[in-house]
C-alpha cells in the first residue's frame, strides 16, 4: 500500500515525537496483553482495554489507536505512553464503554510499510485481528469500529480510510498528514475529526487544513479542532476532549458495509 506523502511529511513523521505527558492513571495492566500471529508467523504485539463491567452477549464499540514513530518496538507497552492511557479516564469508561486496541507497529517500518522502510504491511495484521480474531472472543459491534492514530498513525489513517473506505465508521487523525488527492466521495462518507497544532513543528498544521477541506469538497463531514501551543503533542488534549466520544459512538457503518 502507498500513500503518495511528500518527502517532508515522511521524514517529520520518521524522526520527530510528542512530548510525553503524565498518565491520566498508572495502570497499564488494565490492558490486556497479547500477540496476534499471522498465517506467515509475523507478529504483531498488542494490548486490549476491556470495557468496563463488560457483559458477555453485549456488543460494544472497538477503537483502534495508532501510535507514531516514537513508539514502535516490540515490548508492547511504550504505545501506551501517547495517549491510550488517557481513554482510562473513569468518567469516559462509564459512560461510553469500549473496546480499544493498541497495536505496536515494529521497528523500521510504517504502519503502511511503505516509504519508512522496506517490507512489512502492519496494518493488514491489524485489520485481521480486527475482523476475525477479536470478534471470536469479545462481543465487538462491527458497525461502530473506529480508527485513531497519532503522528505515524494518523497518517496510516488517513492513507487506509482513503483507500479502503467502509472499514472503519470514523476516524480522528492527530497531529497528521495526509494526500488530498487520494480523498473520494466514497471514503469521504465516512466522517472525521481532525485535530492539529497551530504551531505543530514537525508536520504543518497546513497539512491538516487541507485533508479537511479535501474530505468537505467530496461532500463528507470533517469536523476540525486546531490547538494553540501544542506544538507535536495536540493528543495531549484531543482524546480528553467532552465531545469527543459521544460524537464518535454516534457514527455507525451501514447495515451492508464493504470489507
């Protein structure tokens, strides 16, 4: 998969990095920790929050986060520093009960494996966890799946939302770019929120505005939230943002979607 990025985007996502902040709370052991092993024997580290007071036979929505550069490895717990740790508030986990997923990209490679670095799709070990394992084990609600990603996953975001829309029911890029050109009425039905830095200094918050303005013209919904004096780090707010859950569970992917 290639997302025609410019060469500016690509190189701010590879070497820069949020600022790290302080967790809402110390338990990372509220995620659940695991590796999904495709038929090809690659792995892909991950963790799962659990909703809270989960009742089996109750669909639940599922949220996936997408980290950036600074966090790929494999000791799956460093993508828990920018920013899942905030979805443990415990105002936001009784009153939107969910599912997220927090995969660890390796290594030398992008989400998308491509443009970073040689070989490698991360992404496509994600979405099959999302489709066919995780189903099998948690009453997940296919039609409220959602995709999150930061930086290096934001740009994912918007790539695989581009290019394979129907998946997700909506998406909230962070500090992110994106390639206007590849936005389609298609993927544009599906709606976004999208938030930036006014003074982000490893991807412009140019790069923002244009992606939205991109997905308006094809006719779709792209909420926009631009911060003042975030610099790299706008996740520090937007994922403790009061509207931004009940917005996001309200969307819903259509009885018939496309796989």
């Amino acid at each position: 998969m290639r997302y025609a990025l410019t060469l500016l985007a690509v190189l701010v996502s590879l070497l820069g990095s949020p600022t790290r902040t302080a967790a809402v709370t110390n338990e990372p052991a509220l995620f659940l920790a695991a590796i999904h092993t495709n038929s090809s024997g690659s792995r892909l580290p991950y963790r799962l929050l659990v909703p809270k007071d989960y009742a089996p036979g109750r669909l639940y929505p599922l949220v996936v986060f997408l980290h950036g550069a600074i966090a790929r490895g494999d000791d799956n717990e460093e993508p828990l520093n920018w920013g899942p740790k905030l979805f443990l508030d415990p105002a936001a986990r009784e009153q939107h009960p969910c599912f997220l997923l927090v995969p660890q990209c390796p290594k030398g490679v992008a989400w998308s494996g491509s443009f970073f670095a040689r070989g490698g799709n991360p992404i496509d070990q994600v979405i099959e966890l999302v489709r066919d394992r995780l189903p099998k084990q948690y009453g997940i609600d296919t039609r409220r799946r959602y995709l999150t990603g930061v930086s290096m996953g934001g740009i994912a975001l918007w790539g695989y939302m581009s290019e394979h829309p129907g998946f997700f029911a909506a998406g909230v890029p962070v500090c992110a770019a994106g390639t206007p050109s590849s936005v389609t009425r298609e993927a544009a039905r599906y709606p976004m929120w999208v938030f930036h830095s006014d003074d982000d200094h490893l991807i412009a918050v140019q790069s923002a505005r244009d992606m939205v303005k991109a997905w308006q013209e094809k006719g779709g919904t792209a909420k926009y939230t631009e911060y003042t004096g975030l610099r790299h780090s706008s996740w520090k707010k937007a994922y403790l943002e009061p509207g931004l859950f009940p917005w996001l569970f309200e969307q819903r992917l259509p009885e018939l979607q496309p796989r």
